[in-house]
C-alpha cells in the first residue's frame, strides 16, 4: 500500500470469515498470479456458480453489500474478528488487491492470511473490538465514509478528526514503506545460511539424504 | 533453563537473528503440491534462480488429482495444466516428484510421516495450512503462503517471529468408542476457532501419550482449526517406533544417532508456557459439528443449540446463519439429521487406523437407502495398498461404498468428487466452511466410526450403540 491512503471504507459484518469464502476452491486451479479479481466472494457476490475463464455477464446477488453502488471504489475493508481464518491460499490476498483492497482493518485475522498480507502489501490492521464496532455504525450511517491510514505514524484518522493509533511490526512495517523483498534480505545473509547448513550437516546428517527409489 | 519443545525446534533452527526484528529460521524439509507451487516456480524462473537446496524439497500431486479412473490421466483440462506444470517444475529444478500414478503418492500430511520424511527436531513447511500435521512427530511445522513456498525454494529460510506457546493438557483416558477425532473436535470447540492465533500448541498429558501416531496427527492436523499455525506433541516411544522402518527414515548407525538426539525433542520439566488450558479426556463423547466453523460442535446425544443461549451478539448472528445455510433447526435431536452423502478420508482421518475403525463398523452392514454416495478416499497410496491387504476394499464394497484413489479429494472439492447444493455430508475432513464441500452443499465433521455408522443407519447415531453388535 501507499504509507499514506484516504479511501472509502466497506464493511463485511460477519465474524470468522474464511479464505474459502473470499476465494473458493474451483480458482485455485489457475497457475498464474492474477486474474481472481472477479471471483472474490464469489459465492456471496453472485446468484450463479462460478468458474474459472468464463466471460459472461453473472447475476450479482444485490443482498451482498460489497455489490452496494456506495462501496465500489472502497479501498479499506472493515472486518469482525478472525477474519481470513483457514485455508492458507495467497490467492485471497490476491483476489482482495485485484479489487483495489489495500487495508484490512479487524479486531483479529488468521495467523497465514495476515501473513500472506504483508508480502503483497496489504495492511492487516488490529484494532480493539469496540474501536471496530464504533467503525461498522459510523460506515453504515455515512455513504461515502473514509478514513485516512499514515503507516509511518501509524494513525487512522476518522473524519471527526479522532485518531486511533495500531501496532505493527517495526520489521514488517519497514517492508511495506520501503517495498523490501524478504528474499533478498535472506539471500543477503548467504553466508550464514550457510555456515548453519554445514553445522547442521554434521550434527543432523540424517536431514541431508538424498532420496531415491 | 528448562525449555518447552518449542523453544527447543525454534533455537535449534536460528540462522540469524536481528534485534527487535525478525528471525531468518532454516527450514529442513519442504513439501510442495500443485496447488501452491506453480507461482513460485515462475518467480524463480524470472528471477534466474535456482532452488537453494533441490534434495530438502519433496513434491506430490494431491489437491487436485482425479479419484477415479485414474489411468485415463486428468480429464478436467485446466487442472491437467496445473498437475503437468508440477511435473516440469519439479523435473527442471530436479526435485523429487510423486506424481498421481507413483506408488508414495497421497496427501503431503499422509505421505510425509508414513515414508519418514518427517522426522522429529526438524523443521518443516508446505503451503497448506494442515502442515500443522506433522508436529505430532515433535517436529515445528506449519502452513505458508505461495510467497513463502517461493522464499523457502530460493534461501531455504523464512523470515519470522516467534510464537507465544500454549500448552493444552489433556488428562485421564477416552472412553471405549471414543476416538482421536471427538477428542480433536472437543478441543478445538474449548479453544474455539480463533482461540490458538498467535500460538504453537503444545499437546501434553496422559490421554495424549495414549494416543496412537494416527490419532496424534488428527489432533495436531487440526490444531489450525483453533487458529494456531502449529500443534506439537513430544517425542517418546510411540514416536520412535513409527518412524522405524519408514522408507526414507535413517538407517544403521544414523538411526542410532539420530534416536539419540529425538529423545530432547520434549518439553523440560518445569518449562512455562504463556497459556495453558486443561481437558479431561474421560468425559469426551462422540462428537458432530452442526454448523459452519468447526468449533460448531454438539455431542451426539445433544440437541441442536439455541442462538439465544449465545452471549455474544455476532456469534449469536453467525449460528443464525448457519442454522440457514445448513437447513437445521435449533434443538433437535443430533440423530434426527438425515444425510445424503458419506466422505471417508482426508489428511485428518484418511490414515489406516481410520480406515479401519470405519471398516469394523459397516463389516456385514449396507449403507441406507437414502445414502446417494459413500466414498472412501485413502490418504495415500500406500495405505490404500495396506488396506487392500487387510481386506478392508472388500468391507468397504460389499457394504456399498465406493473405494477411491487417493487424494484431498472431497476434503475440499477441487476435483470431481463434491456435494451438489443443499446435499448433506457425514465428513471425516477438517472444515464444515460454508461451500467446502462444493457450492450450496452442507457439512458434519465426525469421526471415521462415525461416518460409518452414519451411512449405515442413514442419520447420525452414537456408534457406541452399534458397536460390539454384529451386523452379519
């Protein structure tokens, strides 16, 4: 995400909230990075059955509220606790940035999707539980509700001005505002993965067969 | 300073470690699939690298392969893409595959203990969440995203932090009729869905010593079901003695070293956890799960809860949902649930003690006239090849059931095998989420005993009643 972002908020009041419903299983099939946009919630978002490829027009199913005018070009999702618990899928965060979803904000998340997160910089925010209720009545009241999220300074501004401060990782905070790649953070200590490796060669040798019929 | 088991996998895997930062932790084993690996395998190719260490990987087709008529290949043809583009990778990158057809082939969690490429002390990853799996053998283990498996392909580390721990001590036996499954259920429902987060689970006590391989990795399988990445159990005798004679398990002298340094891979008298939650296993009962988490759980003599027995406001809203979705009424009788479809298998319940507590239940039964479809789908090939052995295939048909392939298959219906909406399901699998099981279509998570008296009778029923009876 951008360190800073104003953007229009969209709720998905429901708790425990599962990377199968976000992405169902049939998409898992693809073998590219993109492409999920159009099936997050799928099965909450369309009257139909989804498939992966198919170009038709879907019946969008007008009791979802993300189908709701008013949150198209919403860029926060407000969610109940737990939400992303489940299947460890990256294709959920993916689908979610296809759809312009750069922070999540929650009183928790699961432990992988908010991980898997992170890597495509999108912001998992905690925030308490009455912070979080106090958000979902202040979207529900104000078409066109924003909040402004300063990742530096780790703020969410409401519109009336009140300032909610979240934590965050100070490492995983640097890789979002500096767009650092872990892999080439590792591969910068190559050297002591591999003086681990050969530690670890002596001490444990059976790890290192090689396996063959 | 005595030490949990955590504390001893996490320290002994440190690469490297910045102040107030993350850990870059080495990883020993990786077992990759189709379903998350084929992005990572292209970041490599565009990032012109090469797997850090090619003989740390094992690889296996499972999610998405056929059950049935497995000889006429993959019929489904964006799914072929996915499990021939496996092949290649695995193949330009010279790691070991299993494909569909190889005799080690079945689901990671199955295939990794049973060839003893799961070992105790080390660590390992796979991108699916049920690598939670494979701490029953004293090893750290957990699931990882598609960017993870990508990173653990190229530096052999992940960069992370590390977990608060937690252990949950289950004391006193299981009652007869009671299995692995109902204790798993009863404990996720304590802990609730979203309780572990944050934690590794450490599984102590008299109930889980007890406990057979099988029936520890059901638990630790589902310890991601409570939220936490990692279930771990300590290495003892039980442990030693399945990890004997394993395919790929050390052999001669590196057996004896290798027993020697297992033995640590327990928790130290006196180590603290940051939590810890007792259960008495005397007084778990055969168990369902009514509803859409798997923390939704009623014992098989209850009655379906009440929304309005729930304190909480928006747990209350998600049973009213989940009564919607499942098609049920609050308060009644658990037995009084017809189903329409059985599924036996999965990397919960898909093991060979599985297949044979469901095999000794139906033996000279038949599945209801009601039931539309019962499946056993092996955890793996080779336990299908045991089973068949043992006989159970014969069970198993003559009872009315069909005998599949291996695979996750229905577990999560990536492939054929699903339930068509508003169809109902006995399942041994881990997750009852809202179109797991196919769009529309409603799952009960129950043991295999279970499962199988389910099909049998055509509605749920406490097993224990039909146990000890004859059905020919």
């Amino acid at each position: 995400m951008d360190p800073e972002i104003t953007a229009i908020v969209a709720p998905i009041d429901r708790i425990d909230v599962d990377t199968d419903a976000i992405l169902p299983k049939q998409f898992l099939r693809s073998i590219e990075k993109t492409g999920y946009g159009t099936y997050l919630f799928d099965e909450w978002r369309y009257l139909d059955h989804g498939e992966l490829g198919e170009t038709k027009v879907r019946p969008l199913n007008p009791d979802f509220v993300l189908n709701q005018p008013r949150y198209a070009d919403a860029e926060i999702l407000l969610c109940r606790r737990n939400f992303g618990c489940g299947s460890a899928r990256e294709h959920a965060v993916w689908a979610l940035h296809e759809n312009g979803f750069q922070a999540l904000i929650a009183p928790s998340f699961g432990d992988i999707f908010a991980n898997n997160c992170y890597k495509n910089g999108v912001l998992p925010i905690n925030l308490s539980e009455e912070d979080v209720d106090r958000l979902f009545v202040a979207v529900a009241l104000h078409p066109g509700y924003k909040l402004t999220i300063d990742l530096p300074r780790q703020t969410i501004q409401t519109p009336d001005e009140k300032v909610l401060p979240f934590v965050i990782d100070t490492f995983r905070k640097r890789c979002l505002i500096e767009n650092l790649n872990e892999i080439s953070y590792a591969l910068a200590h190559s050297q002591k993965i591999r003086e681990f490796e050969s530690r670890r060669r002596a001490e444990a040798p059976w790890l290192f067969n090689s396996f063959s019929e | 300073m005595p030490r949990t088991l955590y504390d001893k996998l996490w320290d002994s895997h440190i690469v490297y470690a910045e102040d107030d930062g993350p850990t870059l932790l080495y990883i020993d084993r990786h077992l990759l699939h189709e379903v998350s690996s084929a992005q990572p395998f292209q970041g490599i190719r565009q990032a012109g690298r090469t797997p850090w260490r090619a003989d740390a990987n094992i690889a296996m087709a499972d999610h998405n392969v056929p059950t049935v008529n497995r000889k006429n290949g993959v019929t489904d043809p964006i799914s072929l893409v996915q499990i021939e583009m496996l092949t290649r990778n695995c193949e330009e990158n010279d790691i070991l595959l299993f494909d569909m057809n190889d005799r080690r082939q079945g689901i990671v969690h199955v295939v990794g203990p049973e060839l003893g490429l799961t070992l105790p002390g080390m660590t390992l990853v796979c991108g699916d969440s049920h690598t939670s799996t494979h701490g029953a053998l004293g090893a750290l283990a957990f699931g990882i995203g598609v960017s993870e498996v990508e990173a653990v392909l190229t530096t052999q580390c992940l960069l992370t932090t590390r977990l608060k721990t937690m252990l949950v001590q289950i004391d006193g036996s299981l009652q007869p009729g009671v299995t692995p499954k109902d204790l798993t259920l009863s404990v996720v429902r304590k802990l609730s869905i979203g309780g572990g987060k944050g934690y590794a689970i450490e599984f102590g006590g008299e109930a889980v010593r007890e406990l057979s391989m099988e029936g520890r990795m059901t638990l630790t399988n589902m310890t991601i079901e409570a939220g936490a990445r990692s279930g771990l159990i300590g290495v003892d005798a039980t442990t030693i003695d399945y990890i004997d004679g394993r395919l790929y398990a050390p052999k001669g002298s590196q057996w004896d070293m290798a027993v020697k340094a297992w033995k640590e891979f327990r928790t130290d008298e006196g180590a603290v956890f940051d939590a810890t939650v007792a259960l008495d296993a005397g007084t778990v009962q055969p168990m369902i799960t009514w509803g859409t988490v798997p923390d939704m759980s009623v014992n098989i003599g209850d009655r379906l809860p009440d929304p309005g027995d729930e304190p909480d406001k928006q747990r209350r809203s998600l049973f009213e949902r989940a009564y919607e979705y499942m098609g049920l009424k609050p308060n009644t009788p658990v037995t009084e649930i017809k189903l329409d479809k059985v599924f036996l298998g999965s990397c919960t319940n898909g093991r060979i003690e599985d297949l044979r507590a469901a095999a000794k239940i139906v033996k000279g039964r038949h599945i209801a006239a009601n039931i539309k479809l019962a499946m056993v789908v092996p955890g793996s090939t080779m336990v299908k090849k045991q089973a068949e052995e043992e006989g159970l295939d014969h069970v198993f048909r003559e009872a009315g059931f069909e005998w599949r392939d291996s695979g996750c298959s229905m577990c999560l219906a990536m492939n054929n095998d699903r339930l068509e909406p508003g169809e109902r399901c006995a399942s041994t699998s881990n997750r009852n989420f809202e179109g797991r099981q196919g769009q529309g279509g409603r799952t009960h998570l129950v043991s295999p005993a279970m499962a199988a008296a389910a099909a049998v009778e055509g509605h749920f029923v406490d097993v224990r009643e039909m146990e000890g009876k004859s059905g020919s």
